[in-house]
C-alpha cells in the first residue's frame, strides 16, 4: 500500500524530469542568452571573463570543503561519540549534504545572495538556480562562473548545520533533527549569510552594508551561528542519559584524529578559497589558516600539558581544530605572526570554554561545538578587529559604508564594528533556535525515547549497527 | 598438596551473573559496599526470551538474536554468597525482560598468584 | 633455488634499466623534437600549446580519481565484507593500481587511444607510451600536455576492474581474479573505451564515429562495462559458503562511509576533470554531479524509510554512490535540476536493482556492483538521450556522423542511439566476460578451496590479518 | 599554583599580539613597498608577476603534502603498531606540525633558503617570514607568490622529521621525542636542506653550488636524511620490550592501507609540485611518481609471492611506498619506462633491506624507516646519476658550476655527483643525530620506563587509550 | 535462605562447548528445536591438537597458535544434559580437527534477576 | 548414559586462571612443557586491589577501574592439578599487585564433539 503510493510519488518526479528535460532543452538558447545578460547584471557585466586558474582553484577548494563534511567532520564526530551511535552521528552531516544541497538549489541560494533588502535576499531571483550559469556574477566573483560560486557557498551552507550535530549527539530523533536543521537553515543561516556576505546585507562592508563588519570566511556565518546554536541545543535537549555520573569515552580517537587531518586540509579550500582566486591573497590566507592552527595545538597541548599533567593526542587535535575555527574571519586580514598569534589565543580561550565553562554551567555540548567553534571564532572575529592589516588585503584600507569613507584596518573602531557583528549573530542565532526547537519539540518531539537512547541511536533510529564480526 | 585440596570443605563459591551491560557500574559499586573487593567480567552474547531485533543491508534482513550482556564472575565465601546475590538483584534490576540471571556453584580452592596464598585468603 | 631465478630475473631488469637509461638520455633531443611534430599529429598540432591552469586542473583531477580507487573504494568495499576478508578485498584494487597502469603503459594506452579502426587502437602507436609527451594531442586535448591526457585516462582504467572485485568478493582465488582482470582489460576495457573515446570509434561522435553516443565521463566505458562483467562474475562463481542463510552483515560500516565521501569528492575530479579543461563546462558538470548524488541519496533514504519502516546510513550512502554512477554518462550534458531529477530516478531503480531484482534471481553480487553501477549508468544513459541540452555544452547542437550534421540534443533518435551504445556496451561484456570466466576457470580454477573460504581470504591468499590486538 | 603562571605567560602572548596587530598594522605599508623590491632581490624582481595557475597548483600541492602527514603518515605508522601505541605514534607526526612550522617561522626558511654560505643561510634574513611575502622569489619560484614557495617547501620540513618517528615507535619519552626533533631540524634539517636547494647551497647545481648533485624532490633532504637517522635512533634506543621474540603484528593493517593510498594521492603533490609551475615538468614529474610506485609495489610483491608462498597485502603497500621513496629525487628527470624500472629496483632492494639486512644486524627499526625510504632514496639517488634525461627536463642539459658548464645528464660522471650528494648527506645526518641523542640521553632520557612500555604510549605518555566501547 | 541453598538436591548442570564460530547459528537453532531458550556466548580463543597457522608482516613470521573458537554456556536442568550434549555434537560437528569439546559442571543455584526466581524456575 | 555420567567419580577439574595478558605466551609455553596440550583462553576485564587509572578527555576525567586481564580455563585430569598449578604461578608471576588468581572447580564430564570420546580422553 505505502509502496504503491510511493511508486505514484516517483513516477510523478520522473515525468516531471523527462518534460522538463525537454523544456529545459527547448529554452536553452534563450536561457543561455539570458544568462549572458541576466536582468541583474549591471551593463558592464558582459565584458566579465572566466579566468581559468581561478576557476580550477574554486572547484577544488569547493572539493575540499565538501571533504570537510565527508569524510572529515562525520569521522571526527563519529570517533567521540560512543560505538553504538556512531553510524547515527555520521548520518546527521551525511544527510545534510543532501537536504541543504536541495534547499540551497530551490531558494537558499537566491535567499543568501540575491538581491533584497538589508537581512534576506529574494528567494525567487534564482529560484531552481535559474540565470547561475557560466557567466561570473560580478558582484562576487568576477572571475569564475557564477555556478563555481554558488557552489563554492553551498558547501559552506552544508557543513555549518552539520556542526551544530556535535551538540545533540547520541539522543536526538532523526526526524527532528531532519526538521530542526530545515527549519534553521532557513531562519538563520540564509539571513544571516546575506547579512554578512549578500548584496546589500548589513554588515556586508563592501557591497553596501550598514556596519563595516570584516569576516573573511565565515567566523559569524558559519562559526558563531551555529556554535551558539548548539548551546542552545544542549540546553533545550537536556543531557544524556547518565551524563556526567557515566563515562562516556570517544570510542575511536582514530578515527577523530583522521578527521583533524582531513579538516585541516580541507580548511585551506575553506579559507583560502574564499579569496576566490588563485591570486596572493589566496596564498597569504593559506598561511593564516595553518599558522593559526599551529598556534592553538600548541597552547592547547601545552596548557593541559601543564594543567592536567600530560599532553592528551586528542587535546592537540582539538587545539588544532579550535585554531582553525579562530582564524576564519580574520584569515584573509592579518599577517602569519599575527595569525600565529590569535591561534596561539584561541586555543587558550576555547581550553577554558570546554573545559570549565562546561563544567561550571553543566550543560551537555556533547561534542563541544559551543567551546571551540562559537568560542573560538568570537575570539578571531574580536582580535581581528584590532589586528586587520591593509598590508595583506588592500581591500579594507578604504570602504565606503553609506557614502562614508573609512578604513577597516585595525582599530578601537573596527572591535566596536566586529563586536556588533558578533552580537548579532548570536543574538539572532539563539533566538531563532530556541524558537524552532520549541516548535520541534511541539510537533515531532526532539529525544528519543529512554530505551532507544540506551540502545543507541544506530539500532533505534537507523536499523543498523557499525560494527559486526 | 593434593591432601589439602580435599580436606578443604568447599568454603567458596563462585556467583555468575549475566547484566545487561550498562548496569556493570552500578553493580560493581554496590558490591564494593558491600565489602566485596575483586570481580572479573567479560563482554558476551546471550539469548533468551528478551527479543533480538532487525537489522538491515541493503535489503538483507538479518535477526540479529544474540544481544550484548556482561557477565561477572566473583568468587565469594559461602556467608557472602546470599548479600551478594541480594545485592546485584537490586542494583542489576529494571523489571524489565532480560535483566539476566545469576548462577552459583562450587570453587574447590583459590590461589593468588602473587603470594601463592590458598583459600578464601586468596580472593 | 627460487631466489636464484628471482636473482637473475631481477639483474636482468635492472641491466635494462640503466641501458634503456642511457639509451634514452641519448635519444632525448630526436624524441623530444619527434614530439613537437610526432606522425600522428595534424599539420597544425604544432600551433597547440599547454594551459597551465587546465593542466594544473587536469593533474588534480587525476589525483582525484586516484584517490577513488585508494583510499576511496578499497574503504567501501573493505567496510562491506566480513573482517576476515577486508585485506583480500582491498588487494583486488591495490593490484590493479600496479596492474593496469603497467598494461596501460605498455600496449592499454595505444589500444585505447591510438589510431586505428572502429573497435580498436593500433597497440604499436604509443608502445611504452612513446610519443606521449609535453605537446597536446589536438584531437584529445589541446590545452594539456598529451602525457595529461594518458594519465587521467589511466586512473579510469584502473578504477573500473576495480569496481567488479565487488562481485567476486570473499571467495576468487587471487591468482584467478589477476588472470581475469588482465584478459578482461585486453578484451573489454580497451576496445570498450576506445569505440566510445577514441579517434575513430564506433561510438564516438566527435572523432568520426558512427553511432552518436554521448557518454561524459564513462557510463558505459566505465560503470555499464564493469556492472554487467561484475553480473556474470556472480552467476559463474556462485554464492558464497553459507550465502543467503547466513547472515553476512558488513564488519565496518565507518569504512564504507568514509569511503562514500571519498568517492563523491573524488568524482568531481572524475566527471568535471572529463572537461580537460578548466573552464564552465567544468564548473557545469562539478554541479550535475553534485545534485543527481544528492537527488539519489533522498529518494533512496526516504524509499526504504516507507518500505522498511527506517533510513539506514547505508541505504544514504548507496543512494550517494548510485547517483553519481548514474549521472556519470550525462554530467557534462545536463542542468542541475535535470540532474538533481536523473539523481532521484537512479536512486530508486538502483535501490529496487539492489533488494528486489537480487533476491528475485537469487545470485550473489556480494557488494552489489550490477545493482548500482551497471543499473545506475543505464538509467543515466538512457535519461541522458531525452535531457542532453546544448545550452550547458554546445558541442552537441551539431555533430557530424558520417558525413550528415545532426544534433545530439535530447529527442526520441538521441534516446535511441543512447539505447544502441548500452546495449553493444552490455553485449560485448557480458559475453567477452563469460568466455574470459571459463578460460579462467579451465587454467587456474575460479575458487578458493572451501576450507580456505571459512577461513577466510586474508588469511588464507595474503598470510595476513588485519586486526591484532 | 601552575595555573597562574600559565595565566602570566598567556595574558603576555595576548597583549603581545595585540601590540604586534598594531605595530604590523601601522608597519605595513611600508612592509609591502619592501616586498615589492626586497634587498635580496634582483633588480629585475620588480617584474616578476605571480601566475595564478601556478599558484593554484603550488597551493593544493602543499595542502596535498600535508595530507600525507596527516591523514597519510599517522595512519600508516598507527595502523602497523600496536593498539595501546596507536595515539602516541599519531601524536608524533601531528605535534611536529606544529612545532616545525614554527621553527620554519620564526627562522627554519631563514635559514633554509636564505642567503648565506655553502652550508647554512643567515637566520636573520627572513625571521619572523619577514619580507616573505607576495612577490615571487625569483630564485626559487618566479612564478608564484614567494609565500607560496615558504608553505610548499615547509610542508617537506614538516613530514621528514615525522618519518623517522617511525623507528622509535612504542617506546621514546614524548618529551625526549620533542627535543630530539627540535635539534635535528635545527642541525640535520635546515643546513642540509639549504646545501640541496638553498641558494649558494653546496650541491645545489642550479643557484652557485659546487657539486652537480640532482635530487628533484627530496632524495637526500627529506628521504635519506630521515631514513639514516632512523637507523641510528634504532641502534642508540635500542629493541622493543620482547622484540622479536614477542609478536608485534599490526593492531590494523586497514590504517596502514588507508595510509598508503593517501601517501600515493599526496606524493603527486610532493614530486609535481615541486616543478612549482603546472606546466609539462609537472605532468611528466607526476608520471614518473606513479609508475615507480608501480614498479616497486609489483617487485615487491612477486618477489614475496616467490620467497615466503604468498603475496601480502602489507608486501604491495610497502612496495608502494618504497616504490615512491626511491623516485622521489629522480622524478623530475626520468621519462616513464626509466622511472618503471627505478621503481622494480627500489621495489626488490627495499624488500631484502627490510627482510635481510634488518634480520642480519638485529635493530629494532620499528617501522622500517631505514629500510625503505633511506635504501629506497640512495637507490633512486645513484639509478639518477645513469638515468637523468635532457629530454625530460632540458635545463639539466647545461648547467654552471664554478664557472664551468657542464651536463647533468645521466653518465658516470653524474653518477660519482650523486655518490658524493648520497655519502654527505648519510654522514652529516647520521653523525649528527648520534650527538643528538646521546644530548638527548643525558638531559631528559630517551626512553620510557618498562612499566610505562608495557601499559602503553597512549596511557602513559598521554593519559588515553584509542579505543573504548 | 541459606538453608533453602544446601536443601536443593543440584538439580542443573552447565553445560560449556567449545566450538568454531560458524557452527553457532547451527548449534543455536538445534538447541532451540530441543526447547531450550537460553543461552550465553562468548568469543574465546582456542589452543588444541589443531595447527594454528603462520602470519608474515614485511618479512617477520609469527605463528600464530590461538585459533578463534566460541564459547556457549548452557544451564540446563539434569534431565535435558545429555539431549542437550547430542543435539550439540550433531550440529557443530564437521568430523575435522578441532571441532571443539564440551564441558558439564554442576550448578548449585540459579536465580532470574527481574522476577528473583530459584532454581530451574529461572533458566 | 544418563547413569554413565553419574558413575563417574569426578575424575577431572577445571582450572581458571586469571593473569596479566602479557604472560600469556609465557605460560602457554609452561603449559606445553609439562604435557598439557589444550587450553581455552578469554579477554576479560579484572577488578581488585591493583589501582586502576585516570584518563581524561577533553577535560572530562575517568576513573578506569577494570584492567585488562586475560583468563585461562584449562581441564585436567585429577593429577595435573597441582603441577599446572605450579606451573601457571611460576609463569605468571611477576611479584606485583594484580598478578592474578586461580580457581580451581570440579567438571563432571567432558566430551569431545569429533569423537564422541568421553571423559579424560576427551581432554
Ligand atoms: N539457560 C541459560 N543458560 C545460560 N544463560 C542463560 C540461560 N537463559 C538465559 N541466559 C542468559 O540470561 C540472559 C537473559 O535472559 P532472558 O531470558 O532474555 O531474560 P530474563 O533474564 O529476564 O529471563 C540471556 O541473554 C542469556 O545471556
Ligand atoms: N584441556 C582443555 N581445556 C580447555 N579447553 C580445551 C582443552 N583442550 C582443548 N580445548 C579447547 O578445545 C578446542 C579444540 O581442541 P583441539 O584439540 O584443537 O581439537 P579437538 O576438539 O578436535 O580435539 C581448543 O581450541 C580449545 O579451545
Ligand atoms: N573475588 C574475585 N572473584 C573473581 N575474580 C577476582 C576476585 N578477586 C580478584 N579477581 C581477579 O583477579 C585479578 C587480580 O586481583 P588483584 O586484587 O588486583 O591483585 P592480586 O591478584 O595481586 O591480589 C583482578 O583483576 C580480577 O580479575
């Protein structure tokens, strides 16, 4: 019964792809055409070329942060969690490459960088992707096509939700997660991404925003938005099941350590990308990025060193994750000292967060999402309000922000700025969490239930277990 | 030697019990109240009337029947046996079909290695 | 006394190394001169020079597909079989890495690629790869260095026999499966590539073929070829010892799931890397391949979520792996939302291919290489013939085939011509494969003893295990 | 009490980085108006324009030579030690990527690249990576941002060090490990790094050495440096508690080949990218790194299959990575036939250094460090001398040493040049890791106590285990 | 309670067989047919009159003596010992070396932990 | 049989011995010298006067209390007792806390499932 209504469901999307298929095949040449003047385009738009190193630089970078989600953040995810949830902790990233690669291609795209007004952008400019072709949208990225574009920032819109899965891990429903993370995508990260990096958004310094906010590769967007987001989470959720009283180990630190290596690899397509070609300042963000990753292991390592009385492997490799979440906005600002600097900083701050932070409020961030993401990039986004260096990215020495002058460099101005950028990331992303989960928890609920937890999530929700002889 | 192993009257006896697994800490915690200092455990499969459940591959079913227990082994003085085993009942229990069981029989004798201590000395 | 003759052997490999050493050095200036201008090369080929950054995108893609085969495959399969035969499983594709690439060098390459008639390439043309050097093969690629050119074709090659170790999986003789892969690339792969990408073929639109094929990126070479071998491996060695009764789940999920993301990123460099270059047609087919992935991943998930009653992590993974072998032939034909619907469509048919039609014929395709590459591609292939739009590769608006312009767009003769290449890609492996299996079977014998089943292949071909305490 | 000094010291990083933030800041026009015409460079530097495809290039091949570090490394040496050394074994490569790029900083590319004399470069030049910025070094890359050169070549100083962990594996004092690797950079390292490739650098053919010595990627300077030092370490530490009469088999030789095929993908980035350009040198460079990998990983194996009855999967990974060890240094120079048959040599000659000879002399190189990149190295080193080809690289044709043109071309001549380069760089390094431990010894002690031993690295070095159910 | 121990004639046997590993599903479902509805499995490893094999890893051997073997614990009552013993042997026997051994004991008391039942009420 | 099994006075014991893992080939070998031939061994985790350790992750501190132990059961005839005994402490000893235990028990029977042989020959 269910799988004949299933079968009408499926033969229905597939007429409609063999018609569209035409449809789309009829309407190419004017589609085409349309793309080599969008009616958003300005006039000069057309003398807009496709540099190919560029291109070739985006698509791998995009390569990479897609290796971040997979295999990299579900095996340093699914190495901390325990072995009986450890398929359900991978599903929850794995999924998300599906779900918000469907959103972002129907309206999350559009809502995120379309044009619109100052928090979200019009979700029906490119509705279905429609108009992002060949084409560089020059706006954004003059030298690549706008579809290395959109798909450069999709795979920044994929990993950031699958982040927020660290908090929630190893007792919360698969279908409200499924509805939370559709919910949040809309809600928070699509505004908030065309709040920092969208035409027009707020605090998008140079393409007309309000508050000169710097945040080269995603510190407020990505970092903050989601690791204050998963605070709330851990709050709302509630703890697991025998939380703190249990010992509740990583099952395989393998697997966590194989994951630091691929996100720290795949953090240069992140970061470095960003610049969006294969320029120097490409090659400057590159050495941001690993210097500060370098900073925050060996600050990490060396406080619990001292602290704890050993160096524990998995300290270094948070320290390194840590380091490269505090880098993030700032990486295409500051020089390599000072990059090595906020590392080193960062991984102080975000020892502290995990640490005793966590211990003091007793809230189960199982995977500490809050400690070293949210932590990590406030503290990037704060120093490098006064650590921005005309001398590595031009670029900032003079923007214009409501037909003012002024300069993004490093100042007690430009903490102020960043602060305020800071703010409302997290003011807006707990906000809007603690609503949706309200609504989650009222409609599908958000914990499974007590026998189902203490069976683990991969029996309970997926049918499956990771490990048979 | 083999004179004192039979002139010993059976003063031991060794208590199995078969727990599911989360339950391993509260247990060991109650007997260590209980004044009993040494156990040994082991991760196995076991099958009874508590239902096993389905998983799936790619389509293939499989009814997975063995279910994960851990088993303890504590060998005890015959006065501790019944404390003890009044003990795990109470810190193994849910009420719930596959709490386990427990199992008791004779120890003839027990050697610490260390020491080479005999008897209910050597546990 | 073996090591005597191996002695021998090896002083005579090595004498001939370092005269070929000397020989070569002394020949370089007439070879390099040969070839800025080498026989085969049109008048004009001397005018071709190397883009640097369609090279630099062409060597990363080759890495890329590299990497599918290890540590991408080799983790999917691994994590499918049983523990005691993860290192023998693995092995087929670690040898075939070293295999086919000596093949390849010596005769594959030239067979492949090389003039000659509809079926085959002359094998003498690029003999030890002579003549394939820094100057671009205008016909192939003329923006990279011809040696570019052989060496992503040469990461196709090594991955496709790769793919039907899936099916023999657990119990072929090791000897058996190398006697097979080496006849099966003589006899399938090579001729198989060449009718669909050489100069010639039969199957090659653009380089005077005579059935206008479109095929991107390999759905027939690649994914039909080895799908439909891989089918009638499974008929010819039977089930495994104890296969259906027993259950046989696989040992390590996480492997198989670190190796779907392996594989999809890994694929971007397989289809966007069949541009050559680095220009939109990359970015477009990067794209169709991301979305038909994450089309195929929701319907399988949310197909057995009805039918089964749960989404298993697995079930997602297939739906990914699925998808992107079924977008394979069409990704550098179609828009993203056509391939987002090929995605949705492959995911189901690959996921009624895998339970369905399996348990129906009740053969032991034991990692299901037919039910989702072979199935997969087919579906693309056809679907291709139906949604093939020149406004996303323009190549295809006109083409001529025997001396007649036609358009490859999508249409009912474009369906039909699709249906022609599938069905001589299926014809001539299955029944090349069938005699290769006997032959096989007749010399060596196919199957390892019954005892050395049980126990199991890594202990018992490799005198290995993989875990030890 | 310990915490409130951390505390002192962290509060004076911070405000140091903030002053530094300021100071750069304010600095940095200046800073840049001296990178556009640093002191050390050639009048003619000011022309020198960055090419973007190179630079994509360099930039993904040094995130690619991290890979093999980590992931890569850390899987292949954790997967082939025992399950309670795992995470200490991972730890050694991952704390040397940090501690080594800070050496590099602060003044390890100083004194690698910088000027100096045939031995050492000044310290000073570039302390701090001051002056290392987007202006290419004409020197050493003049096509690529001179910050790109700095990261791809400390990427080579971040792995070499890791190599050797592989032969103190399961029972070095982490804190002995930290000071013995930090003074062999200093003294090993950098001064044999800049006697290869610095400019002024004794061997160094191109930029004003004195001995013709051609190593393409690292034979000397990452491989043999490593690997004789290793040896050393062995024989100065001495045997594993109960080695060889205790079995130390693998605890998961799935790690291990995980290991290898990234080891593989990212050797492509350590050969190729050191033509730092993307043009045809990187394409044959890239041919050349895999089919030696090729050749070793079937010598090895057939060799095995011969001698021990079977062919082990261990056998063909180690192959490969012999096989990649050995044309490490030829890469750039050898055609494919040449680098297959350097590859088959590397192959057999590693086997019998690894069965044999470590047998013949009873040390405890755990990981078989000595045995298959040192022996591995001097093979390529020496089969270099006979085989290096103008036609694959021309600028070897005619070089310059003390006034005098010569060839670089394969003969005995080259060969007694690269005898010379092999023989220093063995005695240099081994000399100098000899002092280095015996410091090592007396200051902190090199090994655990036997307790410590027979718990584990991972417990007692770290307070971890991997595994936990 | 101590005295209801002592009273009870040692009315169970344990029953432990040593078999390999593929042959569980086999025993398994022999045992079940032949009513009995509990079991308790444990992965262990053997060392016998059969050979184990030799291991090489780059070039050093290791023989490797200890053969996986799985452990089955059955507490039966007296009566079902030797149908339980048969049922056994058909079912894990290949007639190769190595087949494995049973083991019975007795057992002096069993008690079900979720309903504290005694005896063979509670097996 | 039901009688074959009653007649039977006894004539075997079981030998359980729990040691430090690293012993275990050490022992085998002693085993072996004195003429005991088969030997099932087991992974277990073991509680007692040995202190346990502390392990912290991400600043979360554990208490680990269970140790890797290894446990041996071995079935002899009456006259090996004390000789395997011997034996397995002059193996296994290291002379520091943890070392280990043996339990000694009687079995009733033993059967070898390729055979059917009975008994001591069974063993
Ligand atoms: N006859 C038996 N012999 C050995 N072990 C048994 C026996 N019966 C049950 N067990 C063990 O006890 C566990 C619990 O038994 P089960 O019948 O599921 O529930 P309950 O203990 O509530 O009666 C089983 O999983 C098995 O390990
Ligand atoms: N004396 C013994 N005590 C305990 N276990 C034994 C003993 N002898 C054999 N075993 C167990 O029985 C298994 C099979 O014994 P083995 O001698 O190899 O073959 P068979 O059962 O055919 O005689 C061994 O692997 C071991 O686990
Ligand atoms: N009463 C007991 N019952 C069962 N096993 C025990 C008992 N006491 C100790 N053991 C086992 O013996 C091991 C060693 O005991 P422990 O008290 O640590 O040291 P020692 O053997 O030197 O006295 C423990 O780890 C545990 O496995």
């Amino acid at each position: 019964m269910k799988s004949a209504r299933v079968k009408t469901l499926l033969a229905g999307v597939f007429l409609q792809a063999v018609t569209q298929g035409v449809l789309f095949a009829q309407t190419t040449p004017a589609m085409s055409q349309l793309q080599a003047a969008p009616p958003n385009a300005p006039a000069a738009a057309t003398a807009l070329t496709v540099v190919p190193a560029d291109n070739a630089w985006i698509l791998i970078s995009s390569a990479l942060v897609l290796m971040m989600t997979a295999p990299g953040l579900i095996l340093f995810y699914g190495g901390l969690v325990r072995g009986k949830n450890v398929l359900g902790t991978m599903m929850h990233s794995l999924i998300l490459m599906a779900m918000v690669s469907v959103l972002w291609m129907v309206f999350g795209y559009s809502m995120s960088f379309g044009d619109g007004n100052a928090f979200i952008g019009n979700p029906m400019q490119y509705w279905m992707l429609n108009g992002v072709g060949g084409v560089p949208n020059g706006d954004y990225a003059p030298t690549i096509p706008h579809q290395s574009f959109m798909l450069f920032q999709m795979m920044f819109a994929i990993i950031t939700p699958a982040l927020i899965s660290g908090a929630i891990a190893e007792r919360m429903k698969f279908k409200a997660f499924l509805l939370f993370t559709f919910l949040w995508m809309v809600v928070v990260y699509f505004p908030i991404c065309h709040m920092v990096w969208g035409k027009g958004g707020l605090m998008n310094y140079a393409l007309g925003g309000k508050i000169p906010v710097l945040d080269f590769a995603g510190g407020t967007v990505v970092h903050i938005s989601s690791g204050i987001s998963a605070l709330v989470c851990a709050f709302v959720l509630g703890k697991r099941m025998g939380y703190p009283r249990e010992p509740m180990p990583p099952h395989n630190v393998v697997y966590s350590l194989i994951g630091t290596g691929l996100l720290w690899v795949g953090w240069f397509g992140f970061n470095a990308g960003s610049a969006l070609n294969a320029g120097k300042l490409a090659t400057s963000t590159f050495a941001a990025t690993h210097f500060s990753a370098v900073g925050a292991a060996l600050s990490w390592t060396f406080i619990e060193w001292l602290s704890k009385g050993k160096p524990s492997v998995l300290g270094a490799a948070s320290g390194m994750v840590a380091g490269l979440a505090t880098i993030t906005p700032a990486s295409g600002f500051v020089t390599v000292p000072m990059a090595f600097c906020i590392g080193l900083t960062g991984g102080v701050v975000c020892y502290y967060a995990v640490t005793k932070v966590k211990a003091r409020f007793a809230y189960d961030d199982s995977l500490d999402v809050f400690g070293v993401h949210c932590v990590g990039s406030v503290v990037g986004m704060l120093l490098l309000g006064l650590a921005a260096n005309a001398g590595v990215n031009e670029a900032i020495a003079s923007v214009s922000i409501d037909g003012h002058k002024l300069s993004c460099v490093g100042s007690i101005a430009q903490f102020v700025a960043q602060f305020k950028g800071v703010l409302i990331t997290l003011a807006w992303s707990a906000l809007a969490s603690m609503v949706i989960l309200k609504i989650v928890q009222a409609s599908v609920g958000l914990r499974v239930e007590e026998d189902e937890e203490s069976l683990g999530l991969d029996l309970s929700q997926h049918g499956e277990s990771a490990y048979n002889d | 030697m083999e004179k004192a192993l039979t002139t010993i009257k059976m003063p031991m006896k060794k208590i199995e019990a078969i727990i599911k697994p989360f339950k391993l800490t509260d247990v060991r915690e109650a007997l260590l109240e209980l004044g009993i200092q040494g156990m040994t455990v082991c991760e196995v499969k076991g099958f009874g009337r508590q239902k096993g459940h389905t998983e799936i591959y790619r389509g293939s079913e499989y009814t997975v029947d063995f279910l994960p227990k851990t088993k303890l082994e504590i060998i005890v003085t015959n006065e501790q046996v019944e404390p003890a085993i009044e003990t795990i009942i109470k810190a193994a229990r849910t009420g719930k079909i596959g709490d386990g069981k427990i199992f008791i029989s004779n120890v003839e004798d027990a050697v610490r290695i260390r020491t080479e201590e005999r008897s209910d000395k050597a546990i």
